[in-house]
C-alpha cells in the first residue's frame, strides 16, 4: 500500500520510527500505526458509499468475503445511504416516489 518514491516497498518500521511517530505525538493524538491508516481509508471508503468489491481491490483482499469478514457492520448503512440519495434527489428537483416509502426500493 505504501511504497518509496522509487517504487519499491517502504520499510515502515523506519517510515514509522522517523516519520509517523513524531507525526501523531506532535499531533497530540494516540498512537498510529500503518493498520491504523489501512482502517481508516477503508472505513473512509466506505462510508463514501464504496462497494465491497471496491475495498477489496483497494485494501488487497484475496476475496470480498475476507472483506465482510472485517467490515460488514460498515456496510449495514442503507438507510444512510437511501437518505443521502433522497436528499440529493431534492436538491435536484426529482421528485419523492409517491408512496412515501422510506428506505431502499428492495426493502419493499
């Protein structure tokens, strides 16, 4: 995931040791390592609206099985999600459906 400015793959107990510990004390938060970040930019991914398959690829999974495994629960946000839609559609003029119905269309 990370890697030099010449391609190859960045040793991180030296990238850590010169590089992010100073960062996060300077910073004045807890302690963060590189498993940190990797969390991070998945929960990140995800909660942009990111396919399982998305951070599979991103995050190297064999399988977005392997991924569920980690970060199902990240992915249980279809009312958020249908929120967000229905509020972009507003903002845009689309009209609401007719029902009423709330939630995501194969919920019903």
């Amino acid at each position: 995931m990370f890697c030099t400015s010449a391609g190859r793959p960045l040793d991180n107990r030296n990238f850590s040791q010169r590089v992010l510990t100073p960062a996060w004390q300077r910073a004045g938060i807890a302690r963060l390592t590189f498993h940190d970040l990797r969390h991070t930019a998945a929960r990140l991914a995800i909660s942009q609206g990111a396919t399982v398959q998305a951070v599979q690829g991103m995050l190297g999974h064999a399988s977005a099985a392997m991924t569920l495994d980690r970060y199902a629960g990240l992915f249980d946000q279809d009312d958020a999600v249908h929120g967000a839609i229905m509020s972009a559609a507003t903002r845009a003029g689309v009209p609401a459906r007719e029902s009423g119905a709330v939630g995501p269309p194969w919920a019903h």
